[in-house]
C-alpha cells in the first residue's frame, strides 16, 4: 500500500510537475468525480472527534437521560425488551452510566422486585448506590488491574513455572495428556489464552447425589473433589496444585483463548511469590485505599447493613468463601464503587497511560466476528451510526467483563472511544443464573442507547466547536474550510487552498482520491488537537466475498504515506481556545497556519 502511493506521487513529480498538473489535475479530477458516484467512509479504529468539555451540554446526552429512564421504566413494566425478557418480579437491578468527566453517574436505574421474597433479600432499608452485589467473574478484572498496578506488564512473558515451581515437577510424556507448564506465561493466564482447564472443582458434578444413576460411571472415593466446591472448605495450596496437575489440557497455550478460573488463582499465587505480599493486602494497597473505595470488599462482608443476599438451590453464595477462587469470582462491590472502578481505568486514575491503553488491546480473536478476547477483557464490537439516523456506521470497541455466580450477575462496559462506560448489576431468587436473562436485555438496551449517544455527542460538539472557514495571515491566497457532514465521519474537508493552488484536487491526484475528512488522533496538549486526513476512495465494485479487496482493510496502512519537507501531508493540527473553539488550523506539511475567519 505504501510503495504504491509513494511511486505514484514520485512518478507523477518527475514528470514535470507543474506543466503536467496544469493540464491533468482537472481532468483527473472529474474522472474521480463522475465515476466515484459513492465512496468509502473508511476510519482508523478509535476516537473520530475530540469529546466535548461537559457531556451534559449536549442534546444528544441530555436526550439520552431521558430516553434510558423511559425505556427502564418500559423493560420494567411490560416485562421484556426487544433484547429479551426482564423479571421485575425476583430481581433487583442497579445499572449505572458513568463518564471520566465527573464522580457522578450520567445515569443510573434501580428497581427493587415486586415478590415480598426479593424484597426481604436487602438487609438495608433502601436499595441505593451503596448496596452490594457479588461480581462473579468481574473479580477477574481487578485481579489484573491490581497485578498491573503493582507490577506493571514486565513479567508477562515469563512463565508461571518461575514463580510456582510446584508446576515444574511434570514430566511431559504426552501433549494430549499432560501440560508443558514452561509453555504457560503470566501474560497467557491474564489473556485466557494459556489452554489450562476450567476449574478442578467448581463445574465438577462428581458430588451430585444420585449422578451415577442417570448413566456417569462411578467413581473411587479419592476420584472426587473434597474440597473447593459451594459449601465445601476451600482447598489448600498444595491440594489446589495436586488437582491442577491432574488435569488434561484443553489446549496448547496461545493457541485459542478458552475460558479458566484456575487461571487467576495461578496469577495470584505468581504474584504472592514474587512480591511475598497477601494478594488480599494487594487488592487493597493498590485499587481500594488510592480510589477510596468504601463498598468494595474482596471477600463477603459478613452482616453487612447493606447487602443484598441471595442463595440459590440451597447453596450459601451470598456470603460463601470461594477460598482460593476468590481472584476467580471473590469480589463484591457497589452499584456506585463498580462504576468507580471502570472510571479509574478510563481516566488513568491507577495506571500509567500508556499502560491503560496497552490493556485495552485483544490478547486474541474468537472464531466470530465481534468478539475477541483481552486480559481479561470480553471485547465486543458493535456497529454504531457515524451521525443520528445515518446508514452509514462505524465500529466501536467495547472492553467488558461479565460475572455470574448463583443468584449474582454482573457486567462493567467501556467505550475507551468515549471515555463513558457502564456498570450493570443484578440479584434474583430462583435457578443459578435466574437474573442473567435480565441483565443481558438491559444491557443491551443501556449500550443502544449510550453508546450512539455519546458519538452523536461527540459529533454535535465538533460541528459546534471546530467547523469553519480558517485563512493564512500572511498575504497569500491559502484558506481551509472543515464541516461536519451527513453521513460522513470527522470533519469534512470541504476546501483546501495554499498560495493559489486547490491542494485537494492536487491531493486527489497524488493520491488517486476524492478529498477526505480529518480523523482526532486522541493526542492533545496545550490547546493542540492532532488530527489526520482520511482521503477516500470509489467504493468497491468487487464481489462482497472478496478478501483482499474489502473495503477499508487497509486504511490503516495509508497513514502517514507522503511526507513533504519531513511533514505528513495528511496531518492537520487543530488549535482551541479554553472553552475547546477552534482559532487556527496548522498544515504542517504546507508550513502554513490558517486562522479562524471572524464574521
């Protein structure tokens, strides 16, 4: 892609640049704009705007408020959503939205259900942002936020065997059969990529009573699990170790991610022989203490004055020890504590920056389309409108983690995108599970409703703050004009003049393009936004199985393709004031700053 771009500009300068642009360059042109009826609308993958200064400024947020509380209130009353059924009846819901901007919730939804039984279940007198739920396997994400905020990502690489020698003790006679546990990194266990089992006892059935008459085999007293399962004392380290070696692989390591619990426990114990510190005390020391987290608790708080306690089939897993599965599914926290939790990883609060950003990155794809899998993120893309009732759209990641565990479930959603996010919870009496129809529908009906939003706000602040006409000051014809379009993502370059000369007809002809819209590139200091030109292409006329010629494949690749004196031509650098109004555009590569026109 690159050398294409790069022979085709050097060519076309060698061949006498001007007297053949005087001649070609309209010409050009018009082909490009006769046959190129439709064009792309391709992006990089990431932020296309600056975010406004305050999200409540915006029609598109403040039409969002409303619109959320209706449609809770709607899922709640008729008892299903487009997405799936909602109990209003043995469930109690508290969902959040949340943004880096402020400590408050943009919004937030809680709603006790109906049946005396669920009600009798809050041991406070009122259901509020301080009550708290178990987050199942969200634990598993603060497990790893707080071996990031300790340790950094520098042992990653090393494998497990450095710092649990217990696992070097294996010989490894057969793949099928045993696991090379020098193959499984710290960095692989995080990602859900290391190929190790489940668990060695919480999916076992072994203890079932009755299992061997519906047709298992049975089993020796010493084949059966005595330890580790709700309502059996957790196992010690070495009987955690014994089992874990006993087991098959799923896998091989980094070869597909498959979902383990064991996993975290080997972290946690990696982590305790490197530092010699509880990873308890870790927990605290690094997320709890610096975020003044008052209601989260890496173990059940026992006689809590604001809990909500559900068991399920008999079995204590409102206040049941997971033991050495706690960094599994241990955690509990509050409605108002869990969103705080994901505002911290968005604005930086724990991290370093740079380290946030490396965390939010797949570790690995799944075999669909929109999922891939990060440490230990659930990433899902969805397909959000690039402006309000657009068909064209563009692809937003979001890095989530879900948790269940009995009458628990729990799911944390970030938009880095947005720097917004949302914190969802949920409590019900019945089967295990009961509540995660609940809380799937109501998920998806907070993220089509805030996720839009937030890029149509995004959108509003741009077409409100950074469009304009922008002139040299120097006394040469050279001017620049950036609009927010229907249907086109970023800011429209809809003129580009320097000394005289119209750069994007030029542009179209060095590149064999039809203009292009500028893309934020997420980098900003002291008043300077940098952004980047998408220039565009015919859409493809290619068959829609094609593989190489999808569009939009490799935009990423034309980035940053012809430089001039050093300079990108596709770079553009925004300059605004404090209230975040554009004043200047600066065109590096023209070595020109064109200022905003005043009317």
């Amino acid at each position: 892609m690159h050398s294409n771009h790069l022979f085709r500009c050097k060519s076309y300068l060698t061949m006498q640049f001007l007297n053949f642009a005087c001649f070609f360059i309209p010409l050009l042109t018009t082909c490009v704009k006769c046959h190129a009826t439709e064009l792309t609308h391709c992006g990089l993958l990431g932020p296309v705007y600056p975010l406004p200064n305050k999200w409540t400024d915006t029609h598109a947020i403040r039409d969002a408020q409303s619109t959320f509380t209706r449609l809770m209130g709607d899922a709640i009353r008729n008892g299903t959503t487009p997405w799936g059924p909602v109990d209003a009846v043995n469930t109690t819901i508290s969902i959040g939205v949340f943004s880096t901007q402020s400590d408050t919730l943009l919004a937030k939804y809680q709603y006790t259900g109906s049946s005396p039984e669920i009600k009798k279940r809050l041991t406070g007198s009122k259901l509020d942002t301080d009550t708290l739920y178990r987050l199942g396997s969200v634990t598993k994400m603060l497990t790893v936020y707080t071996i990031l905020a300790k340790l950094g990502s520098k042992y990653w690489s090393e494998p497990v065997t450095s710092f649990i020698p217990e696992l070097t003790g294996l010989t490894v006679r057969n793949s099928v059969y045993n696991f090379n546990w020098s193959e499984v990194t710290l960095g692989s266990l995080a990602g859900q990529i290391s190929g190790i089992p489940r668990d060695y006892s919480l999916s076992d059935i072994s203890d079932v009573p009755g299992i061997t008459t519906i047709g298992f085999p049975p089993l020796n007293t010493s084949e059966i699990t005595a330890c580790g399962q709700p309502g059996l004392e957790p196992c010690s380290v070495a009987e955690s170790l014994r089992l874990i070696l006993e087991q098959h692989p799923v896998t091989a390591p980094w070869q597909t991610p498959t979902y383990s619990n064991e996993a975290y426990q080997l972290l946690a114990m990696a982590y305790e022989n490197i530092t010699g510190e509880a990873f308890t005390d870790a927990f605290k020391t690094a997320l709890v203490e610096p975020l003044q987290l008052r209601r989260t608790f890496w173990k059940s708080p026992r006689n809590d004055s604001n809990t909500m306690r559900v068991d399920t089939a008999g079995l204590n897993t409102s206040e049941g020890d997971l033991g050495e599965f706690d960094p599994a599914g241990g955690a509990w926290a509050s409605l108002g504590d869990f969103a705080e939790l994901g505002r911290s990883v968005l604005r930086s609060s724990i991290l370093p920056e740079r380290l946030t950003r490396e965390w939010l990155k797949p570790i690995s794809h799944s075999s669909q389309k929109f999922s891939s899998v990060g440490q230990p993120w659930e990433i899902v893309r969805m397909d959000v409108p690039v402006g309000p009732g657009s068909k064209e759209s563009r692809v937003v990641d979001l890095y989530t983690k879900n948790g269940g565990y009995g009458g628990y479930n729990a799911w944390l959603f970030l938009s880095p995108d947005h720097n917004i996010g949302i914190a969802a919870l949920v409590a019900s009496i019945g089967a295990p599970e009961a509540g995660a129809p609940t809380l799937f529908a109501l998920s998806e009906l907070a993220l089509a409703t805030w996720i839009p939003a937030a890029e149509a706000a995004a959108r509003e602040a741009a077409a409100a703050n950074l469009v304009g006409t922008f002139s040299s000051q120097d006394g040469l014809n050279s001017s620049i004009s950036l609009q927010v379009v229907p249907d086109h993502q970023g800011l429209r370059i809809t003129q580009l003049v320097h000394n005289g000369t119209d750069f994007l007809e030029l542009l179209s002809l060095i590149w064999g393009r039809a203009g292009g819209s500028l893309q934020y590139m997420n980098l900003r200091d002291d008043g300077r936004l940098a952004f980047r030109a998408m220039w565009q292409t015919a859409k493809s006329q290619y068959p829609p199985n094609a593989v190489l010629r999808r569009e939009c494949n490799f935009q990423w690749s034309d980035v940053d393709t012809i430089k001039y004196g050093n300079a990108g031509l596709d770079e553009f650098i925004i300059s605004v004031d404090g209230d975040g109004k554009a004043t200047a555009v600066e065109a590096p590569a023209l070595r020109t700053l064109f200022s905003k026109r005043r009317m």
